[in-house]
C-alpha cells in the first residue's frame, strides 16, 4: 500500500441479506477518499456497488445509502469513508481475486452512479492478492 492508498479501519456490518468477507478486500486512494468526504457532505450517507446485474458490473456505483438493496449474493468488502462497498460473490471471485482499489478518473460515471467530482468518476482497479506463505 502506497501513501496515496489509505485502508479503512473499523469493524465490517453486513446489511441485510450481504454477508462479509473475513478481511477487508477494498481499499481508496486519497482523491477518492477526498471525492467521498465532498460528496458525502452533499448527499448524505453513501454506498458503493459493484453488482453483476443490468450494468455489467463493470465499474463501482457510488449511490445513496439504502438506494440499492442487497442480497444473499453480495459481500461487504469494506468500507471506504465510512460508506460500505458492496461485490457481487461471483464477480469477485471470477475478476478481482485480489485487492481493490477504488480511485477516480476523468469522465462520466456509468449507470446510476453519484459523479466524482466535476468531470469525474469511480473507478475500481486491483492488485493481486498475496501468494500464500509454505
């Protein structure tokens, strides 16, 4: 973890029907965090979705809280800001075997997502997980 890569301490709660993984699986660069604190004094509480669904779970959704339900089949990764973030298990499990990252880029967001900033958008990127140790 770099100085710009900040985890998120904190005990993970799992919202109805999400389950947890047993560490925390998602970390934010300091612009995205900056990007959250902004956004989070504007809109209120947030949370972060990563789902299989309509959008193809291509890019993270920044939404406010509550505005997406989750299910049996999304995981609490952990949270960034104080804002949970949530994957669907098996795209996790099929493209992001590692850490994620969230930061953020120029552009739109894409979906139903909440912008960046001006210009801006979520964007999650991973780093491969650890070999085990033997």
């Amino acid at each position: 973890m770099t100085s710009h890569e900040v985890a998120e301490g904190g005990r993970q709660l799992a919202a109805p029907g999400g389950r947890q993984l047993a560490e925390r699986r998602v970390i934010a660069t300091e612009a995205a965090r900056q990007a959250v604190y902004r956004l989070r004094a504007v809109r209120g509480p947030l949370m972060f979705v990563q789902s299989a669904g309509c959008c193809g779970g291509s890019a993270p959704m920044c939404l406010p809280a509550g505005d997406y339900l989750t299910g049996p089949g999304d995981v609490l990764l952990g949270r960034i800001a104080g804002c949970p973030f949530y994957m669907d298990a098996r795209l996790y499990r099929a493209e992001h075997p590692g850490l994620l990252i969230l930061d953020v880029q120029p552009g739109t967001p894409e979906g139903f997502s909440l912008a960046a900033g001006d210009g801006l958008h979520f964007v999650i990127r991973t780093q491969a997980a650890e070999p085990p140790a033997g």
